[in-house]
C-alpha cells in the first residue's frame, strides 16, 4: 500500500504517518515545514518538501498514484484565519480541491481529511453529534466546512470513498507549543522554561481533549474500513483548563503556578463532542484516559526540554 501524509511533519500527521508505518504500509510526507518540523517526520517515511496549493502538488499525486492519501495539511490558527483569511482559504479550502481532484484523477482508493469540530461554531447542544448545525463563527471553520462540502460534493458526484473526521482539541506529543491552539503544550513548555502561563478567565471553561495515538487509530480504521461520511473523533468527557493544570502539575510533581487574566471573547463555556456514530460504525473508541495522556505528554516534552538545554 503506498500512502500520502500531507501534513505529515505536523503534530498529527506524524503520528497518523506513525500508524500506517506499524502496519507495513510505504508512506510518503509532503509537507512546506511552515509548522511542521523535520525531527516529527517519521523514520521509513519518505519525505517531499511541497506546497499543496502548487501546481507541482497536483502533478507529483498525478505521477505517484498513491493508494489512499490522508490530509492533515492546514492552516490551523483560528485568531490568525480572522486576520489573514485569503492565506487560511488558500490552504484549507484550494488546497483541499487539489488534494480531492488529484486523487480523482489519479484513481486513489480512499481519502480521509482532517476536519475540525470549529465548524460547529457555537455548540447549542452536548454532546454534540453529527446532527448538530453547522453554523462556524471563524474564517478557519469555514474553510474547513468548505473542505467538507467539496468531499461531498466529490462523494456524491464521482462516487469517491472519503471519510471526514472533526477533531475536538488533541493533544499529546509533538504538538507545537508556540501556536494558539493546544493549552497543554502550551502550558507545559511554560512551565519547563520556568514561565508562568495566563488562564483567561476563571479556567473553568471546559473542553472536550483526545490524546493523539486515539486520534491516529481513527484514520488507520477510516482507510481500513473505507468508512464513508464525516465522524466526530472525541473523547466524550469535558475537563477544565484548572483540571488540565491540575494534571500537569501532578505529572510534572511540582506546583507550578499560574496566572489568570481577562477572559477571550467569543470563547465558549464548554465544549464537548460524540463519538458514538463513528463508534457504532467501526468500533473505535478513545482509549487514553486525560490524566494518563498529560502524563505521557509530560515525559516527552521534559526529554525534549532536557536534551535542548
Ligand atoms: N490540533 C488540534 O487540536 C486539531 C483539532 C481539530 C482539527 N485539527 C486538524 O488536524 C490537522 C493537523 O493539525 P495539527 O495540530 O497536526 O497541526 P500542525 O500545524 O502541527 O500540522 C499541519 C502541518 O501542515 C503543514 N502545512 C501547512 N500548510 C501547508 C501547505 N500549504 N503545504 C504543505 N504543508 C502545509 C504544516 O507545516 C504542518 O506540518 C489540521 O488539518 C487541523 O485543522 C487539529
């Protein structure tokens, strides 16, 4: 089986690349390093330095005629898609096409694209399911609803296997700590540097975490089952920002402190998602519990500081 990570020297792609190594499969990372980084690349994967909104792009899924691709190459800072929306709708939504439209053309099995549960926007009811409106409230869910709609559309129309999996907020090792997005990276590399990072608000807004090797298992099974249609990949359970900084600090065995300042506007109380269809439908579950995850988060990111300094 020859496989393409786009995004695959990202957070999740690398994983996700990870998984499909384990299974003997021959995988191929095209990715621009804007956020991802050569060490996340996988050994055994074999590395292309590209653009997906490129022509080049469109020509090498032409030449190569790989068997399933998995898309996890994005622009994924939702404050920066407010500022820059033409650069989040170059990648997230032309990207997309080309990625769909290659392997059209080029007679690819499977794809499975990464999608996020910001195209919720403001989540009316929780758990929310797939039934839930889809009404995002930021140009990065909306590309990536556009995204979801042109694989409909592909679905539909060229009877294309795709599989579109929403992600709640992962975390886990690799993620990078200096975007917007991921307090627990965010937060522990604070803490290692000996900073004190900022709550905003109370810290008693709730999100819904799911550790990355349960996120990676996901896509395996979606190419594996060919499972048609777009899925919440969540964990179900809803933790504190004050519950995650309560984990890290057990893991890390000290009391780090923090700070709380105002509160962002816009950001939801609570958010919590379902992943029950997509659990009836293959069986996957999340098995990580948070507390085991920050812990095995920890390990990494302390081995990462310790060898840096
Ligand atoms: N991290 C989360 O909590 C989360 C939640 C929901 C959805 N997602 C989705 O999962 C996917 C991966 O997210 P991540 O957290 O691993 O982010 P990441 O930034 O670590 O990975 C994205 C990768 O895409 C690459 N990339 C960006 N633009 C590119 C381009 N034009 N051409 C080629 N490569 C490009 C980056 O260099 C990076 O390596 C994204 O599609 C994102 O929208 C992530």
């Amino acid at each position: 089986m020859k496989i393409l990570v786009t995004g695959g020297a990202g957070f999740i792609g690398s994983h996700v690349a990870d998984a499909f190594l384990a299974t003997g499969a021959d995988v191929v990372i095209v990715d621009n390093l804007s956020m991802g980084r050569r060490e996340n690349i996988p050994q055994g994967a074999r590395f292309v330095e590209m653009d997906i909104t490129s022509d080049a792009f469109t020509q090498f899924l032409l030449d190569e005629k790989f068997d399933h691709i998995n898309h996890h190459a994005a622009h994924m800072e939702l404050r920066v898609s407010v500022d820059k929306p033409v650069h989040d709708a170059a990648v997230n939504i032309l990207g997309s096409i080309r990625v769909l439209d290659g392997a059209r053309r080029s007679g690819v099995q499977h794809v499975t694209l990464a999608s996020t549960t910001a195209v919720l926007g403001e989540f009316l009811h929780m758990p929310a399911t797939e039934e839930h409106p889809v009404n995002p409230i930021a140009p990065y869910g909306v590309s990536k609803r556009s995204m979801e709609l042109y694989a409909e559309y592909e679905r539909l129309t060229h009877h294309m296997s795709i599989t579109t999996l929403r992600y709640t907020n992962v975390y886990g090792p690799r993620q990078n700590p200096h975007g917007e997005a991921g307090v627990i990276a965010i937060f522990l590399e604070k803490f290692l540097a000996g900073q004190t990072p900022i709550i905003h608000g109370d810290g008693r807004q709730e999100r819904d975490y799911i550790h990355v090797s349960d996120v990676a298992l996901a896509n395996l099974i979606a190419f594996e089952q060919r499972v048609q249609g777009t899925y919440h990949i969540c964990a179900n359970s809803a933790a504190s920002v004050l519950d995650v900084v309560g984990y890290l600090r057990t893991a890390l065995g000290t009391s780090c402190e923090v700070h709380h300042g105002p509160a962002k506007a816009g950001d939801p109380a609570r958010t919590r998602g379902s992943h029950d269809a997509y659990t009836a439908r293959t069986g996957w579950r999340p098995i990580v519990p948070l507390h085991d995850g920050i812990s095995s988060t920890v390990a990494w990111f302390t081995q990462r500081h310790e060898t840096s300094t």
